[in-house]
C-alpha cells in the first residue's frame, strides 16, 4: 500500500502543531505502509529524524504575484499559498492520498480534486477544522471578510470533505463540526493525535537554556510557574491571558513561549504584574527549549478560543502539568476533570479563578499533573492512531477494489471495451 501523507500548511510558519502531528502519524505509519511525507511548512524538505522507512518529497510553495510583497499581511496571504503537491499526487501510483490540515484551503482543494481526476481514493484529518467552522465567530471579521471566509475557506473545505473516501475525527467533538459543514458522517473514524514520552532532561543543560531565555530556575520556596506555547495567531486567546493575569493576586512567573506577532500587547503583560509576578515572553522555542520549559513548569494554560485536538495539550500533560485550558473542540476529549481544569473561552475571570486555585494549592497541581501523565501515556499513542488509520486505509481501499469491480462488471453487461468510462461508450 502506498501512501501520500499531504500536509497543507502555510509555508511562512515555522511551527504547527497540525504538521507535526501529521509527521508523527506518518512515522508511526510507515512501519506498516509504504508512506511518503509531503508539507509546505518551511523546512519541510529536511531529514525526519528516527524516521526509518518514512520517505520525504521537497515541496515548492509560492503565492500568486503581488501578495509576496512584505505589506501584504500573512493573514491574508495564508489563503493564497500555492504548491507543486499535486503534480506530486501524479509523479507517482500512490494507492491512496491522506490530507493534513485545511489551511490554505483552496490549497487543499486543488489537491483534493487532483485525486478525483486520477481516481485516487483520499481521506482528511481535522486538523484545524475548528478553525474553520467557528472563524466566523472568533476572528472578529467585517462584513467583507465574513464573505471572504466563506468563499475562501469554509466552501473549498466542505467540497474536500464531501468527496473524501473516509474522515479522521481527531476527537468525537468533530462530528459536530462535519455536521456543520452540512456532511455525512457514516464515513467517519476518530484517529485522535497520540504523544511520544518526553525524554529526560539534564539539569545543567536546562539551566542553561533557562536562563538564555530569561527564565528562573527552580528555587525552594519560589512561585510557580505558568507555561503558555503556541503560535500567538487570534484563535489561540492570548488577550484573554492577559486580562486574566490582571486578576490574578497570588505570585507566578509565567512563561509565554512561541513566536511573536504583530499586534500582540505583550507590554500589556507586564503591565499587568503584581509584586512577586513575572512574564517572560520567549520568542520563537526550539525543541530542546520547549522540553525545558515543560520540565521547569507546574501548569500549562491554554485559554484557546477554538482548537480542534490541541497536540501542545497532550505534550503538556505528558510532561506531568496540571493543565487549565479553554472548554473547546477535542480538549474536554483529552482532559478529564482528574487532569486538569476546564474554563469557558474567551472569560478572562474564569481563567483567572481556575489558575489562582491551582496556584494556592499546589498539592492538587501536582496531583492533576501526575494523573495526566498517565493518560497521556496510555490513552493517546502513535502507535495506537497508526493502527486505527491502518484499518481506515484498509476499508477504503477495499471500497475501491470493490467499486471498480462493480464497475468492470457493469461495462460487460453493456458490451463496453474493459477501461471504457461510462457513459462515453
């Protein structure tokens, strides 16, 4: 069987949770499949480390002429990008096409209706699916881009999804989503992200990378500290963080790690300090920075505002932290209230009681913590979500076999040619 795992992403970031799922599903798969890793995010081309038999196909991107130019906002150019990975589609006999992520969605859809043209059977994961459904709600448009929205991304996304040989539902929360979209949803199997156990980490080596970061180390009688990661795009509720860190009065030192942006009031942050509260906003994180910051945390936060199968909240409480997140999409699915606390998004004074709670007590974040960790590692594997997608690829290929024979059988009834389309006899 061979596979195509396609993942469409908007090339300027430099980190998705969505792609390295997709990539972490891939690996796990091609111990059972002949499976091939295409992604437009930048850097995508480079080596799969541990990847065994996982092959990798350097994708081109580029934009239509004019939205390349610097005052062209990424917001915007986020629905425009292009790629080559359709000829990919065709350069080679893959056996079915698995599609990552709806943004660009026009993307998606190119990619999409490639496979219908040769006849290749393709399935979707929901990454990001949320996103899309409730954009209309979260981002705040205009009337023009409420049109724009629409056009743009929900209507190229239910097309990919209404032709799709099976779904992958990251949590049962997403069939509500696909019903949204005005889809079936006898085609769907849930293949829920999974998380590698977190390595070790040296203590020396941590220090070091801390306090590059304008992090504090651990001290005995020291605050608590609060990790944020994510990028800091609308949907993610940094603004509700900050409100929230207005109200609350007990000490922390909160770390906001991912990659700034534009219009972002870190300041605001800050600002917001009471004696003994301190923010540290690291910029962009790379893996051996983020694993560090896991390990010095004792809660992560995660006010979302829509998320499909967050896969930073499954490294969180890999990581044993208590985790106090927004109640969206696939999280009530990852967390139980034995792992962490759950808050209505977008209300700054609910984040705030839940995380002066855990940070006046914590015994009970650490017991959170401790409990998570054990559903991270045996709830939600990789290995598992391979073997679940195996037998998805399996049904759709045998529906495949099983229409073509109907069809050949079908062209004989009629005393057509073996090959010849029907209708064009």
């Amino acid at each position: 069987m061979k596979v195509l795992a396609a993942v469409v992403v908007p090339p300027h970031l430099t980190v998705s949770g969505a792609a390295r799922a997709a990539e972490s599903l891939s690996l796990a798969l091609a111990r059972h499949c002949d499976m091939t890793l295409a992604t437009m995010i930048a850097g995508g081309d480079a080596p799969v480390v541990g990847a065994g038999d996982l092959a990798r196909v350097p994708v081109r991107t580029w934009l239509p002429p004019g939205l390349g130019h610097p005052a062209v906002p990424n917001r915007f150019r986020t629905l425009f990008y292009r790629s080559d990975m359709s000829q990919r589609v065709g350069s080679r006999r893959y056996d079915l096409v698995h599609l990552h992520n709806p943004m660009p969605a026009l993307e998606m859809r190119r990619i999409a209706r490639t496979c219908r043209r040769l006849a290749i059977p393709y399935v979707v994961s929901t990454h990001g699916f949320n996103e899309v459904v409730n954009g209309l709600r979260i981002y705040g448009f205009n009337a023009w881009q409420r049109l724009a929205w629409r056009q743009l991304v929900i209507e190229p996304v239910r097309e990919v999804v209404a032709h799709a040989a099976r779904i992958f539902a990251l949590s049962p929360d997403d069939i509500g989503l696909l019903q949204a979209l005005g889809q079936r949803t006898d085609r769907v199997t849930v293949v829920s992200n999974g998380v590698p156990s977190p390595e070790p980490g040296h203590d020396e080596e941590d220090a070091r990378l801390l306090a590059r970061l304008g992090v504090e180390g651990r001290t005995a009688g020291g605050p608590p500290t609060l990790l944020f990661l994510a990028n800091h795009t609308p949907n993610k509720g940094l603004p509700v963080l900050i409100e929230a860190c207005r109200d609350i009065r007990e000490p922390f030192q909160l770390i906001v790690g991912g990659e700034r942006r534009d219009g972002v009031a870190y300041d605001s942050f800050q600002a917001a300090c009471r004696d003994g509260q301190r923010v540290v906003v690291t910029g962009r994180l790379t893996d051996a920075e983020a694993a560090a910051c896991f390990r010095r945390a004792d809660i992560f936060v995660f006010p979302t505002l829509a998320d499909t199968f967050p896969l930073v909240v499954l490294e969180a409480m890999a990581a044993g932290l208590a985790v106090v997140a927004s109640r969206v999409g696939g999280i009530p699915h990852q967390i139980g209230p034995d792992e962490g606390v759950l808050v209505e998004a977008g209300r700054p004074a609910a984040l705030a009681e839940a995380l002066g709670s855990l940070l006046r007590d914590p015994d009970r974040a650490r017991r959170l913590g401790e409990t998570g960790r054990r559903r991270a590692r045996t709830t939600f594997t990789w290995e598992s979500a391979a073997k679940i997608a195996m037998s998805g690829y399996a049904a759709v290929l045998a529906e495949a076999a099983d229409a073509s024979d109907d069809h050949r059988i079908a062209q004989g009834s009629l005393g057509l040619p073996s090959g010849t389309p029907m209708g064009l006899g």
